[in-house]
C-alpha cells in the first residue's frame, strides 16, 4: 500500500465532511497509516504534528498506551449493551466521576454518541421540563450571535452560521441570537449580558434556554470573551426562569486552563453537554448533565407521560466509557491540569512574536488555545488553504478557520515540538505577503 493508491480507491467511495469534493481535483488526501503521541504517518513514512488535535479530540496523544490497555481490557469483557433497562460498570463510574468533576449541582448523566446529539439532548431536555411544568409556550431557543453547536437540525437551528442557514433556512427551528460579548474586556461581557436581559424582560415566557460556548466559540473564529459574561448571564437566567446550557463539547476537559470552561466563572449551568475530549479522540461519546431538579420533572408514572423521549442506540456504549475513564485516570493521576498551565505559559510567549507581522491583526490565548487572526484578505484567496498546504510540506497539520490560524495541540506535545508547530505558523504566514 502506498499514498496513491489509497487516495484513488478512497475517492471512488468517500464523501469526506466540511470539504468541497472537487477540491480533491488538485489538493492531495493525505492518506495515514499509524499515528503516535502528537505524530501522524503516512504510508511512505511522513510524519506531520496534529496541531489541531484532529479536530479538537485528543487529549494525550494518538495511540496512548493507557487508554490502549484501557479499552483491550474491556474489549474482552463487554463491548456493548441496550442501556435500557440494563447497565454496567464502565457507564456507571464514569458517571459517578463526571457528577464529581463537574460544576455542583450536576447531578444526572444522559448519554448519546457525539456533541451534535447532546445538544439535540439539551435542547429537548430543556423545552420537555418547561413542558412537565405546565409552560406550553416555552419552545424558542436563545443563542449568541458567531456561534456554532453542531449540524443537525436543531443544532445547526441554534447556531448562527450564515451559510448553513440560509442553506436550511427551511428545516430549522425558531431561534434568537443575542450579541456575544465583541472582545475579551470585561465592559463587553457587561454590555452583551445588558442585551440579553433586555430580550428575557419581553419574551421571557416563550424562551426555553440560552445556549452558549464558555469563553471561547470555536466555530466561529475562535472568538474570545470574558468570564464575566457567563456570571451575568446565570443570574439573568435564574431570575427569568430561562434555563442555561453550556456546550462545552470543545472548550470541556482542560483546554480553557480549568477542566470545564464554567469553572473560570464559577457557575453552574442548567445543562452542561460534553463530548470530544471525553474518550481522549479515540470514541464516539457524549454527555448531558443536569441537575436533580430538572430530573425530578420526569420522573413520574408511566400513565402520565412526562418521561423523556430520547434514545440512541449505541448510548453509553462501554468500549468508549473505558476510554473515557482511561482518560478521567490520566487527568486524575498526572495533574495534567498544573501541567497544562505551564505548557500554556509557552505557548503564549511563542505567540508574542507574531504581533509584529503586518498581516496580523490580533494575538489571543485561553489556555491551551492560540489564535493569531490574520487582515487584509478576501475570503477567495483563501489564505487558511495556503497556510494549511505549507503547514503539511513541513510536517505540521495546521487547519485554519479562513483567516483564523489556530494551535489546539494535544496536551502531551513538548517545547520543541512547539517550536516546531509554531515556527512553520509563522513562517507560512509571512509567505502570504
């Protein structure tokens, strides 16, 4: 087997997601053989560091002995059961530590195969115990303006992708977008909480929740904005009766500097969804938490008809619970959180140099996420493609959001490894002029 021939055969066959297929015509695939720790190989030995964590999933490297051993173990145990009417242990201590970890209050855990479902999950979750309290009217949704929580329906509904909704205009649900703080100053956070209030003073009694991405919105550029914002946005809820989801699908597990995004603003949210990060990249697995209250509102005979209705077939699937405790192990075990402030720190003073490019417009950094956002491009010279192609001719995967270069490594990548991924950035973007 060899690069070519595993490219032909996948075009007769595949349609890869988030990609324009004709691209393909003149952009190579990079087929890939094995991966280990930050290191991706393809089948005539090129290896390429995952700068982005194939899409933001992995944790502590590809191929990590642990979680290996981890899921090899269980394999030969229990690899699946109908979580209906049964369970079993890997569901259910992973469970246990989820309801430890995350912020207080959360108490219940539903599961479903990836980040788009849960929020499917909240969503339901949400406007079904506004339902079970007598409130019929509660059925729109609230979220920020730039966001993004996923592409089926009532994910992409609450999203604010432009052209994913004025492509599926049609199918989606009702949803209003209020401003996402504009920056990372704290008079931002106030000024966006100011206009949410304002939105909850008149409709209020038609709004099921707010749904939003702590600190950081992925999708949409990597945009940042203060904690602050979350503090005030809980309290606003609370007095309005407006439930909180916070989908922390990305930013969850530690790429914030905290182990969840709510924990820099100490809050609780109503619903919190995580998935990613969860099984350390290697599993399809997601998670809604919420509290005992709102479980308490389904919880009835079965001739009254308040239970919830949501179900997915491979839920909380043990192959991809033992390596989601395989990785809650790691973390426990290796402090990886005081590790990461320390890899964070580096990162940051990596970045510094990139403010004195002409073509860069800002610099920003929450944790384990780096951004330099470049100026100065129209969206049809397509720079990130440029940056992504002289990134991959130098060994690093670098795949920027337009004009956002990004650096979301797994937390395992050391000083030079870096340097490295970093310094090609650089070098790539000062190309572009």
């Amino acid at each position: 087997m060899n690069n070519e021939e595993l490219k032909n055969r996948d075009l007769d066959v595949l349609w890869h997601p988030c990609t324009q297929m004709k691209d393909h015509e003149t952009l190579p695939l990079i087929p890939i053989k094995k991966a280990h720790g930050v290191y991706l190989e393809d089948f005539e030995g090129n290896k390429y560091i995952d700068a982005i964590s194939s899409w933001w999933v992995n944790m502590f490297g590809h191929t990590n002995s642990y979680i290996n051993e981890k899921i090899k173990e269980q394999l030969d145990t229990l690899e699946h059961v109908i979580l209906a009417g049964f369970t079993h242990e890997q569901v259910v201590r992973l469970s246990e530590r989820l309801v430890k970890l995350t912020p207080k209050g959360l108490d219940k855990c539903f599961y479903s195969d990836n980040g788009s479902s849960a929020v499917e999950v909240a969503l339901k979750m949400s406007y079904h115990a506004h339902l079970n309290d007598g409130k019929k009217n509660k059925s729109i949704f609230v979220s920020l303006t730039n966001s993004y929580h996923g592409e089926t329906i009532g994910a992409l509904s609450v999203g604010d992708v432009e052209l994913y909704k004025d492509t599926y205009k049609p199918l989606l649900l009702k949803t209003i977008q209020t401003a996402v703080p504009k920056d990372m100053s704290i008079e931002s956070a106030k000024s966006a909480a100011r206009e949410f209030e304002e939105l909850c003073k008149t409709r209020a009694d038609e709004i099921s929740a707010i749904i939003l991405e702590p600190l950081i919105q992925g999708a949409g550029y990597m945009h940042m904005y203060h904690g602050e914002f979350l503090v005030l946005v809980r309290e606003i809820c609370t007095k309005y009766n407006v439930h909180l989801i916070a989908d922390e699908v990305m930013v969850g597990f530690g790429r914030t500097g905290e182990l969840f995004g709510c924990e820099k603003a100490g809050i609780t949210p109503d619903f919190i969804v995580l998935s990613k990060g969860l099984t350390g990249g290697y599993l399809p697995l997601s998670v809604v938490l919420t509290s005992n209250e709102i479980y308490a509102k389904f919880y009835c005979d079965y001739n009254e008809h308040k239970a919830f209705l949501h179900s997915h077939s491979y839920t909380g699937n043990a192959l991809a619970c033992s390596a989601a405790n395989a990785t809650l192990d790691i973390f426990e075990n290796d402090d990886i959180i005081e590790k990461n402030r320390v890899i964070a720190n580096y990162m940051g003073e990596k970045l510094q140099k990139f403010k004195e490019l002409d073509n860069v417009a800002e610099v920003r950094q929450t944790g384990m996420i780096c951004v330099v956002e470049l100026k100065g491009y129209s969206p049809e010279q397509r720079i990130g493609l440029k940056v992504y192609q002289h990134g991959l001719k130098n060994g690093v995967l670098l795949r920027p959001l337009g004009h956002i270069v990004y650096f979301m490594p797994p937390y395992i990548i050391t000083n030079e490894e870096i340097d490295k991924m970093m310094d090609t950035a650089y070098e790539a973007i000062t190309l572009l002029n």
